[in-house]
C-alpha cells in the first residue's frame, strides 16, 4: 500500500498537485449536480486533484 494520495481521474500523487475529496454535489446558478463517485474499495468519496474536478464540473455546466 502506498503512503501516498492520489488523483482518481489522472493518477497525479499528493506531491505533484493538491489532492482532495471529491464533493458528492454542487450547485451552479439555481441547479444541483450530482457528481459521480467511482471507488469499488467502499469509500463514499474518491480523492481528486483540483484540475480534474474543474474539467468535470465545467463538462457537467457546458453540456446544457
């Protein structure tokens, strides 16, 4: 097991970028999102670095 947290989406550690946990929702202008947790090990949240949830979020806003 490493010693280490890494990004979900790219694979980037704690040591190259911020790491995070993912947030289960947000809310743009009056709609709710909900953003999908992918992590078979049990966890409720799956860790992700600032950049990839930027892309998800804005590919979640930008397709309406």
């Amino acid at each position: 097991m490493s010693n280490s947290l890494c990004c979900e989406e790219c694979g980037k550690t704690h040591f190259e970028v911020p790491i995070i946990e993912k947030p289960l929702r947000f809310c743009s202008v009056v709609k709710v999102y909900v953003l999908n947790q992918n992590n078979p090990d049990g966890r409720k949240q799956d860790n992700i670095c600032i950049d990839c949830l930027q892309n998800e979020i804005e590919g979640l806003v930008g397709s309406e």
